[in-house]
C-alpha cells in the first residue's frame, strides 16, 4: 500500500495523470487519498479512468449514481460480513478495482486492512504452489450473503440477486493480466469449495489458504478519516 500526494481528485484526471494511477495501482496494489471532498459524479468519474463500471445487487446506491454503492453500518442496521474478501468473486468477471470514500466515519475503531495475495503467493512453498495452481474454486453469491438471506424479508429482498448470480468458478490461482505475478484467488466470504477433492480435503486445503492471506506481513492497515479515499486492485 501506498499514500498518494499532489493530486486534486475534484478535478478531472489529466491521461498522465490516470496512467501514473494505474500504474502505482499495479506496483502498491492499494493505493490511498486524504482530503478529497469529491461529489459523486467526482467518484464515477475517477473509477471511470480504470474502465466500465459495475453495480453491487444486494446494496442501496447513491441517487442517480447506480454505480456507488453505499456501505453503511448503524446500530439498527449494523454491518453483517466482517470477512476478508475479493470484491465480487462471485461474478464471472469480478470488477478489476473498487474506489472507495469516507464520508462519516468513528471516532476510534473501524480501520480496514488489505492484504496482498502476491506476497501471500510468494509465501507458499514450490510444492504447495504447484499443486494449488490445477486447482479450480467455486465461488458463490448465495453463500457470502446467508446471514442476510436468512434474515426476515431476506429471501424475497436478495431473490433477484441470487437468480442472477450463480455459482461460478475461478482457479485457485490466477495470474495477474498486467504484472503477470501469481496471485491467490480464493477469500472465505464467497469460496465455498475446490472441485475435484473430498469435502474434508477442500475445507482442509481452504482453511490453510484463508489462514495464510491473513499473514500479518502481507497486510496493511488504513485508518480512516474524512473524505478519505482508498483505490484497491481486487485482481491482487
């Protein structure tokens, strides 16, 4: 991770500018902003420079910005998934980075830490690496929203969403279409299981690997503070 100094994020990114993102995107894999007050067309329009936008289908949106998601934990709704994860794996195509902005945050707590799945890569043995990359994941949207679905209301609320998004499959690893480093690309929010292998051995081999990432020196932490803004690529 990297903090970013010396660009006004309200105003529109100039090419050079874009590119220099993208490429300290690619060298730091998460990269952060203080101090951006940018609207939300500001926001759609900076994600905009990294390629065509998705929408999240379980989550409210910003009016008139279906693109923006609003993430929101209230002591009458609080937050459900704490769990380290890829943005969207359940999709056959996850989106390739999420932009992400403070608008109101805690006075103390509610830091979020990132964690590099090349290093986390690079960490395993030649042998364990080498197994791992036959291997073939299901991912699955029902699966990391059970608590919700679960939930009164919950079924009928998420019906299209879970109709919509299938399981899928992605390998265990996955090579990075711009760096070409390995990464590992499983998170215990949507795997459910590797194919080909006994249920004891997938729980097994997965728990290892969700384990593994969590590695304190493949992480950093990020602490919040008022606009805010974190820029992640989820490919790593």
């Amino acid at each position: 991770g990297a903090e970013v100094y010396g660009l006004d994020l309200t105003r529109k990114l100039s090419g050079e500018d874009s590119l220099r993102i993208r490429k300290l995107l690619n060298e730091y894999q998460v990269i952060f902003f203080r101090d951006q007050d940018i609207s939300p067309a500001n926001q759609r329009d900076l994600a905009l420079t990294f390629g065509p936008l998705q929408s999240h289908p379980a989550y409210d949106t910003v009016e008139g910005y279906p693109e923006i998601t609003i993430l929101e934990s209230k002591p009458e709704a609080p937050t459900k998934i704490e769990a380290w994860h890829a943005d969207m794996t359940f999709r056959q195509h996850p989106p390739m980075g999420t932009v992400l902005r403070s608008v109101i945050v805690p006075e103390r707590g509610g830091d979020t830490l990132w964690s590099s799945m090349t290093a986390a890569y690079d960490g395993l043995s030649f042998q364990m690496q080498k197994f791992l990359e036959g291997l073939t994941a299901v991912h699955d949207f029902a699966w990391g929203f059970k608590e919700s679905l679960v939930e009164p209301g919950g079924q009928e609320r998420l019906a299209a969403a879970v109709a919509a998004n299938p399981p899928v499959r992605h390998p265990v690893i996955h090579t990075h279409p711009e760096t070409g480093k390995k990464v590992i690309f499983v998170n215990s929010l949507f795997t459910t299981h590797i194919e080909g292998l006994r249920k004891v051995e997938s729980d097994a081999i997965l728990a290892l690997l969700f384990d593994h990432i969590t590695t304190a020196e493949y992480t950093c932490r990020f602490q919040w503070r008022p606009n805010s803004i974190a820029i992640w690529d989820n490919r790593s």
